[in-house]
C-alpha cells in the first residue's frame, strides 16, 4: 500500500518531511551536538510517521465508502 492514493497523502508526506528537516536544524540550533545514533533514531521514526501519515486519508476514505455501503445494504435487507 503506497501513499500515493490520494493528493491529500502526498501533502502530508511532505508536511512530515518538512517537519523532520526542521527538526533536525532546531535540534543543531540549539546547541546540541546530534551524533550518527540519534539522527539514525530520528530519521527511523519519522520515516515510519510518513508512511502511516501519509496513507491515513486513504483509510478514512475506505472506512467512510464501507459505512455509505454498510447503510445501502441495510435499507435493501431490511
């Protein structure tokens, strides 16, 4: 499953995206030194983020399309 379903993915890839650089160059600015095994750590978690972020308005979209069928099903069988 990729996040390319919808444009509305691909925005918040890009948000989670521009979050991670921000992140990390506030993380510098402030005087913190970022070694290889915290960036690795940083970087891992926001990668997983994206991905989950990013295929959120496929689901909504999926589970709101299964409740519209869900309801039609119920008036024909009832």
């Amino acid at each position: 499953m990729s996040a390319s379903f919808s444009p509305c993915g691909k925005l918040f890839n890009i948000i989670v995206c521009s979050f991670r650089k921000s992140f990390v160059f506030l993380f510098s600015l402030t005087g913190n030194n970022l070694f290889a095994t915290e960036a690795f750590t940083i970087f891992s978690v926001f990668t997983a983020m994206q991905f989950t972020v990013g295929t959120l308005p496929y689901v909504i979209r999926c589970l709101a399309e299964a409740n519209v069928s869900c309801r039609k099903l119920q008036v024909i069988l009832l």
